[in-house]
C-alpha cells in the first residue's frame, strides 16, 4: 500500500505543472476561464470536472487533431497527461510535498507582446442586451499618425471576456465603415461584413478567440497601416443573461523594415449547403490546384453550429497527399486559425482539398432550432457555412501576382456568384445580394447581365448606393457619360462620402470640360479619402487644364 502510495500522482509534482502550462493561461485569478486552476484548493474542488473534460479533450480547448499538421500555441494534453487527472482523482487528490511546486506562473495586465507603439481603442462603451440572438458589430478606431507605418504585430484586446466570442480586424481607407458609423446611434455598426472599403491588411488575418496568444506576424511580412485611415474591429457577441458593456481595443507594434516578401490569402468553401432536417451526416467538398510553388503558412476553417468534422489536405502532383488539418469534433465556440511550427511547401500543381461534415439532428447539443429544420447557406450563425483559409507566401511577387489572378478568375469570381445566386434563391428580394452579383457579372464583362441584376436592385431597394454606383460603372464602359452621370449623382444623394463615386464624377465633368466642378469633386474625394493615388493624379490632370492667370496689370 505505501508503495502504491508513493506511485501516486500528487498536485505539486505532477499535476500543477500540466496545469501552469497548459491551463492557467486562461484559469486564473482575473483570466478568461470561469474560475482559476492555480491553487490546490481550487483544483481539488473540481478534480472530477478535470478528469472528466481532459479525457474527452473538451479541456483544453484545441480542436486539430495530431499527425494533421503541427501548430505553433498548441493546447492538446497527451495521453499520459491526461491519464495523470485521472489517477489523481482516484488517488484522493493529494497534495503532494511543496518542495515539488513549481514556480507559480505570473500574471499581469500588460499587453502579452510588451509595450505597444500605438493603442487604439474605441472611446465609448456599447452596451450588449442580456438576451437576444447573436451580435456582430463593427466598432470604427480613427487612425491619425504623422507618416505611414509597417506594422509587425497586433494583439487584439475584446472588452469583455464573457460576451465576445471572436474578434477580427480590418482597415478601411475610404471613410465608408466612418459613414456606416455615423449613421448607426450606438457605437459601431452592425453586420458580418465591415463593408465595402474596410479588407484584412493584405495576405493577413489578425484575429482573437479565447485562449489565443499574441504572435508576431511571420519575419519579413509586416503590412502597411496609413497615417489617416479607420482600422475596424469586427466582434461576435454572444449574450450572457445580462446586460454587457464592450470596450474593444488594439495594439499595434511597428517596425521600419518594409516588407520583404507578400503574403496571399485564399478560402475555398461550398456555397450550396442544403441541409436537411435531421441529416447526421452531411457533406461538402471544395479544391482548387495552386498554379504556383507556395510556402503554406496557416489554414483556418469557419463553420457554424452544425459543423462536425473539417479536414483539410493537399494531393500532390507526385501522387502523394499531405495531411493539413484534422478536427474530428468541430466546436464553433473554440474556432481558430493555426499557424505552422514549419511551412508546409506544396509544389505547383497541388491540389488543396477541403470536406466537412454536418450534423442537423436532435442529437447535436449544438443544434440553434429545437426540432431540427432545413438549413441552408447564409451568413447569420442560424445559417450554415462552410470555407477553409490558406495563408501562403509565394516564392516572389511574380509568383504572387499569377496565384492572385489565377484564383480571382478561376475561383473566387465564379463561387463569389454562386454564393450571391444561393442566397437569392432564398430570398429574391435581397438587394445586397443582386448587387453582388451585378459587380462579379461587371468584373468578368458580362455587362449587359449585370446592368439586368443591377436595375432589378434598386427597383428592390432605390436607396442602395451600391447598386447605382455599379450601374455607373457600366455606363462609362459604354462611354455613356450622361447616364453615368446621372448613376454617380444618385450615389452622392444616398452616400456623400463615396470617395471613388466622388472622383468618377469629377472625371464625368473633365470629359464635359467643366474643371472647376471637375476639381471641387476630385478635392472631395481626397478629402474623404487622403490616400487615392488615382484622385490624386486626375486632379492634378484637372488642375493643369485650368486657364493660366492674367498678367498682373501695370
């Protein structure tokens, strides 16, 4: 028996180790988790919940699957590990010798990445109701620097741990997420999407979900941040019960090494999601084959309730596969993006796979309506997706610039219209979605479809802007100035802050000679937009057609 004794685990030599390392990031004193794991008296009381969580890896929370790829920040307890809970609880939890303890790990409220060089942070409060469907809001942080910047890192604090569930960033150049802003009386706006000027810093993902830890951005890939833009904090909020304030804020760290290598980001997904009412089991495939040899840096999948299984992998033009990404048991609370401990370099040629599978029955906890009904592609957390992201750094910017357009082309503008046409098959009235699709039609040339879906959209919704400035831009295709004209006017009514309707219309009346409205219009549009190096030339054209003075007089 005192051997058997002995052999016991005890929480200062085998336990409080695992849980400094791998728990307490999140479970202490003023952390993210529920309660702390950091005091023994805190992990006997719930010995029983930690054997229990631990061994069907719901604790921690880490949902790739081993041998599928190797993640930096990873969470997953091995088996021994887990084992070790386990044989403590049925030990009785002792405490084992202090001299065992290992070094309590320390806390503070600094930022994880140091001192920031710039924190941005949304100056009022918006307020959360207790109860309600969820949230996403967009929350707008003015950028004012003396000179551009490259930034080489960003940490991501939400505002309260127990009402966001994930956050993401985004930076708008043109004012347009300032004019969704102001036009919404709380503080943000809402919608999945920040809009239409507001994009991920090229080729990256800045993102937050609970537990995750600042990392640098990959050497040599710092992104641009101008001097006067918006940077725009996209939050999913979940009620809690009770009513929440939010108070986001971001830190950026900057570097003066512009970037050495361009970083491209690509998704591949299913806009046909159908599912049925009470299918255990339903399943989506994408690919697409890279055109060029690429360094594959992080991959990310994003599902909602539903989601099941997700794998992703890449067939070789060897015949060989490489596993990428494995989670057996989706959790939409727990998603993430996964950066490689090493690139994982797929030659031209390489086809990347994505499958995923749904479970829309009674059985599945998760399921957001009681009974189960038909669900079907869309972008509220009641609807499902279903897409894998590839960060990648090609070899160089040649290399780049063919991976961008053979996937614009032969991707992303063919499944942009296929998810616009999804959705309007469910709801043919949707404005937003016709002139989504109107805008592919026009990028691919099909103008005389588009003007079709287009004036279809603003018969459905005179007042969306969108849909006349994309009508202005087949016009002045045709060289039909007057009726661009009159598209561009229409825009300005309805958003005076469209910086591109602003310098289309200036150019409308340099081509009808009239430069003094060509330059009021081109001077608005830099004003809305200080960073348009296309307003910037065209006025300095408007300008140099301006009469020359008259000699001063005697």
């Amino acid at each position: 028996m005192a051997g058997d004794a002995a052999k016991a685990p005890t929480f200062t030599r085998d336990v409080a180790p695992i849980l400094y390392a791998q728990c307490a990031h999140c479970h202490h004193p003023g952390g993210i988790g529920p309660f702390s794991l950091v005091e023994y008296a805190e992990v006997k009381k719930r010995a029983k919940l930690i054997a229990r969580v631990t061994a069907s890896r719901y604790m921690p929370p880490w949902l790739p699957a081993p041998g599928h790829g190797e993640f930096e920040g990873e969470r997953r307890l091995t088996d021994d590990q887990i084992a070790i809970f386990a044989r403590w609880l049925e030990a009785g939890t002792p405490p084992g010798d202090a001299k065992d303890l290992p070094p309590r790990p320390r806390w503070s409220d600094d930022w994880q990445l140091g001192r920031p060089d710039l924190v941005l942070k949304l100056s009022a409060p918006y307020t959360l109701p207790a109860e309600g469907p969820d949230v996403y809001r967009n929350f707008v942080l003015p950028v004012n620097l003396p000179a551009d910047r490259y930034v080489r890192a960003a940490e991501i604090r939400p505002g309260n741990l127990r009402a966001v569930h994930h956050a993401f960033v985004f930076v708008d150049e043109t004012n347009s997420a300032r004019t969704l802003d102001a036009a919404d009386r709380a503080p943000g706006y809402p919608g999945m999407s920040p809009g239409p000027g507001a994009s991920a810093p090229d080729g990256h993902c800045i993102a937050w979900q609970p537990g995750k830890r600042a990392l640098p951005e990959p050497a040599g890939t710092a992104w641009l941040l101008h001097r006067k833009c918006d940077v725009v904090l996209q939050l999913h909020l979940r009620p809690s019960g009770k009513r929440e304030t939010i108070q986001p804020s971001i830190a950026l760290y900057f570097t003066d090494q512009p970037p050495e290598r361009d970083l491209y980001t690509l998704f591949i997904r299913s806009p046909s999601i159908d599912i049925p009412a009470g299918a255990k089991d339903y399943a989506i495939d994408a690919s697409y084959t890279l055109p060029v040899e690429a360094s594959l840096l992080a991959i990310w999948p994003h599902l909602h309730y539903l989601g099941h299984e997700v794998h992703g992998w890449a067939e070789l033009p060897d015949g060989t596969t490489k596993e990428l990404l494995s989670i057996p048991k989706w959790d939409f609370n727990w998603q993430g993006d996964y950066r490689y401990t090493t690139p994982q370099v797929l030659p031209k040629g390489a086809r990347l796979r994505f499958h995923a599978t749904y479970d829309n029955s009674a059985d599945n906890p998760r399921n957001p309506h009681r009974p189960p009904q038909r669900v079907r592609y869309g972008p509220e957390t009641s609807d499902e997706m279903g897409e894998l992201f590839f960060q990648f750094l090609p070899r160089d910017r040649a290399d780049r610039d063919l991976l961008m357009r053979d996937f614009t082309e032969n991707y992303a503008l063919p499944d942009s219209m296929a998810a616009s046409r999804a959705l309007l098959e469910r709801n043919p009235k949707d404005a937003t979605s016709r002139t989504q699709l109107g805008t592919t039609l026009i990028v691919i040339g099909r103008l005389d479809d588009a003007e079709k879906e287009l004036l279809q959209a603003v018969q459905d919704n005179p007042a969306l802007a969108r849909a006349h400035y994309a009508l202005s831009s087949i016009y002045m295709a045709r060289n039909d100035a007057a009726r661009a004209k009159a598209a561009l006017l229409k825009t300005l009514e309805l958003e005076a802050t469209n910086s591109d309707a602003h310098n289309d219309l200036g150019n409308i009346y340099l081509f009808e000679n009239d430069v003094p409205a060509a330059i009021a219009q081109l001077e608005e549009a830099l004003r809305l937009n200080p960073n348009d190096t296309l307003a910037q030339s065209n006025l300095q054209k408007a300008k140099a057609r301006l009469p020359a003075p008259m000699p001063a007089g005697k």
